[in-house]
C-alpha cells in the first residue's frame, strides 16, 4: 500500500493521536464512552463491539430480517456520544457493522438527522462476507477437518485488517462502520493515517497492533478484569473509566484514562493486558502484521500513565483468518436449589436421578453435566474443599441431536420438585440451539474489500 495521507487529522509531526477505547464488547457500559468524548480531548474513539459469536448470530438476525444485523445497542451508542463527537471533531470507527454495516449506516443516518446533526460522511466497509468464498471453495474446518459447504455454514466472516479502515480515514470518513476485522486493526487504521505510517512497514504495523491490543477490551486495561478484592485492589469500579492512548509518530504510546475517573492503569493491569488472548508474544498473527512483543517495554510513569514501546513485526501473512459460524445441535437445561443441612447430597443425589431418569426414558444425548454451581461446576471433583455448602444450586445439561429431546432434560430437572429429594425449589428450564465456531484460513487474494460512503 501507498504512504498514507494524514491530512484528516493534521500533518505528521510531533503532535501524538489521542484516541480511546469506548466499548470493549457489544453488552458495554456507555457512560466511559460519553465521559472520553467529553473529556478526553480524543481525536478518535473506537467502539470495538464483535465476539466471536457475535457476528454469526447477527447473521441469523439478518436473514431473518433484511434491516438486522448489526450491534443491537448502535441506537443507544450513537444518540449518547454523536452530537458530541461531532461537535468536538472525534471521529468515530467501530465494527458495530456485524453482519449489516450498511443498515447500520442508514440507522446513524436517521438518528443523526432525527437529532438535528449533519455535515458529516459515513463509511461502510464491506467484503468480510465470504461465505460463498469458503462453502464453493473446497475448504475445510480447521479444528475438525470437516468441509465447509452450504448446508453447515451459518456465517463467514474473514477478519479483515486496517487497509480498508484507512482508506475511509484518508477520504474524510467521520464514522467508519465495518463488520468483522481484526481488533486492533480499528486503532491501527487512524493511528497510520494520523502519523503518515506506510501499513506495509511491519515495525510500524507491529507497534501500532500493540496499541490496539492495550486498547480494545476497554476496562480491562483500567482495572476491570485487574481487579481482585484484598490480592490487587482498584477503586471506583462503579464508575471505572475506559482508556485512551497518546500515540506519538515512532509508535511509542502512553495509555491512560480521563483524570477523576474509577479504576487505575499501572504497569501491573498494563502488562495483564499485554498478555491477554496471546499465545505466542514473538508471533502475534493478525492479517495486517505477524507482530512481536516478546521486548516490549511497559514503564510506569505514575498518575495512571503508563508507557509502552518495544513492539516490533514481521510481515503480513499471506491467508486470512475466517470465523466460521456452524449449528452443532441443542443444549437442554434444568436447574433446582437445595438449601439447608444435607443440601449438597441432595443436590447430588437430585443429578444422580435425572442422569438414571434419562437413560430409563431413553433421551438420546451426546453429553451430560450435572453440575453444583459454586462447588464442582468449573474443575469437577477437584474443587472439593471439604466443607459442605448450606446452599446449591444444581445444574443439568445435555447436548442433544433435537429441541424435543433437549426440552425432555429439561423437563426431567422440573420433576424432581415432588419426585425428590427433598426440599428442591426454583427450578428453571431452557432449551438452546449450539451456534458452533470454527475457524479456516483464505488465502488474502481470495478476499476483497470495498468502502461506500453516505453523507448526512
């Protein structure tokens, strides 16, 4: 790619970007979004609002309804921070796209113009849709070897990186709505076209990925996964402020949040953060830098600031990665409470029961778990303390090949409230589809992108 322009954002030189994180996933708090835009003085805030799950269930939203799609708290998100982002001059990208950017362009539109803002451009950045391109391509589920083909894809989406972002940056996008791209790649885009970096130098590319990973969990980097109450404590948690980086033309960043708001970032939430989803810091693959960060620097300069250098990067590889969306059958669910002396005996007497039920009645299922929630849920047998809880609440789910047969366990869990033992109280029922992630590898040229651009 070309060197990028930075004429948005100012010439290249000594003046760093500001830019924040407002939401680390689609359910985030909004508040922190509101208080960086007010506050912080930010050139760009990125909402980062897409899971794993997220897109292929927007997709069932989607086909369901032409207009769906996109990120179910866009209108909320937008009427809180627009007029005020548009007002400061913030430009905003988010992938609240999901599965429809270009609906949820025309819904920023009419907010936009039903609360009397204009004079800006949106853009829509498409072609992370490849589902065509995986089910009619002859490729396979890298986790079970199963190809891919129209009757078990729900979704494709390829992780798109921060050509496309910047390309909208570098035309004068305001908003820049996309689908499925990689995290970082939402910072790394107006980080390169504010400083004039050329997206194919990897240092540079490398430095900026390091930045948009400190970033895009929002909280966690200001003391929201960091906290751990009497082993590392963090104050304001009610009120916890989302982060922001001054980014300088060399890649060399200090994180920090607005004066007076909860939380802290130190080196100690700085480096959690660093290390978090990471499998191999010398080789953190993303489609627009293999980076390193096996020497970076993280140094606390105090007053919640802290500085972080050091990232450096290896080529682009040459595939992509696609999440792959795929219905894997049903969950049943039932779960019951047991209080009082004996409780967790009845409560395993009670997954005894409903496993033995199961098998008397025939219910077909490929797994079970009869689970006491806060005892062995999470590591089995190996959980036990020795003292016996006065309160449980069991939970039993199987997979099961259909719904009928799922709503069967549940209903087995139910029984047991006149069936024994004793003293069983609210129970609850459920019955799920399993939306299933698998993931498989494009190579880049199999893929493309296109902007569109509305203006309002």
């Amino acid at each position: 790619m070309s060197r990028l322009r930075a004429s948005h954002f100012g010439e290249p030189g000594p003046r760093p970007l500001r830019i924040g994180c407002g939401a680390g996933y689609s359910g985030d708090r909004i508040e922190p979004a509101v208080e960086l835009v007010e506050r912080g003085e930010l050139d760009v805030i990125v909402f980062e609002c897409l899971a794993e799950r997220t897109i292929a269930i927007a997709q069932q939203a989607r086909a369901a309804d032409p207009s769906a799609g996109y990120d179910p708290r866009l209108d909320e998100r937008v009427e809180a921070v627009l007029p005020e982002a548009r007002r400061r001059g913030v430009r905003i990208v988010t992938n609240m796209g999901a599965a429809n950017p270009p609906a949820a362009a025309a819904r920023i539109a009419e907010i936009a113009r039903r609360l009397g803002v204009r004079g800006f451009t949106i853009a829509v950045v498409t072609g992370d849709d490849v589902r065509d391109v995986v089910t009619e391509g002859g490729f396979a589920a890298s986790e079970t070897g199963e190809r891919l083909t129209p009757d078990n894809v729900v979704s494709a989406n390829a992780y798109l990186g921060a050509e496309p972002i910047a390309d909208a940056l570098q035309h004068g996008a305001d908003v820049v709505l996309t689908g499925r791209v990689a995290d970082p790649a939402l910072f790394l885009a107006p980080i390169a076209v504010h400083h004039g970096w050329d997206l194919e130098d990897a240092t540079l590319a490398g430095r900026g990925t390091l930045v948009g990973h400190m970033l895009e969990c929002a909280g966690q980097v200001t003391g929201g996964y960091f906290a751990d109450p009497g082993v590392k404590d963090v104050a304001g948690l009610a009120r916890l402020g989302f982060p922001l980086a001054e980014v300088d033309a060399d890649g060399s960043a200090i994180i920090t949040k607005v004066a007076g708001s909860g939380g802290h970032v130190s080196a100690a939430t700085c480096t959690e953060q660093l290390l978090y989803e990471i499998h191999d810091p010398a080789a953190y693959v993303t489609p627009d830098v293999v980076a390193d960060f096996s020497a970076v620097r993280i140094t606390d300069l105090g007053a919640d600031r802290v500085r972080v250098d050091g990232a450096n990067g290896r080529p682009r590889p040459a595939t992509l990665k696609v999440s792959v969306g795929q219905f894997d059958g049903w969950i049943g669910e039932g779960q019951i409470s047991y209080a009082g002396g004996g409780a967790a005996a009845r409560g395993r007497l009670a997954g005894a029961i409903v496993a033995e039920r199961l098998r008397l009645i025939g219910v077909p299922f490929s797994e079970l778990r009869c689970d006491l929630i806060g005892i062995d849920a999470l590591h089995g047998a190996a959980a036990a303390r020795g003292v016996e809880p006065y309160e449980v609440r069991l939970r039993v789910a199987a997979r099961t090949a259909t719904a009928a047969d799922g709503w069967r366990v549940a209903r087995e869990v139910e029984s047991l409230y006149t069936n024994g033992p004793a003293g069983g109280g609210g129970a609850s029922t459920a019955v799920r589809q399993v939306l299933a992630m698998r993931s498989t590898l494009v190579p880049r040229d199999r893929i493309s992108w296109r902007v569109d651009y509305e203006r309002v």
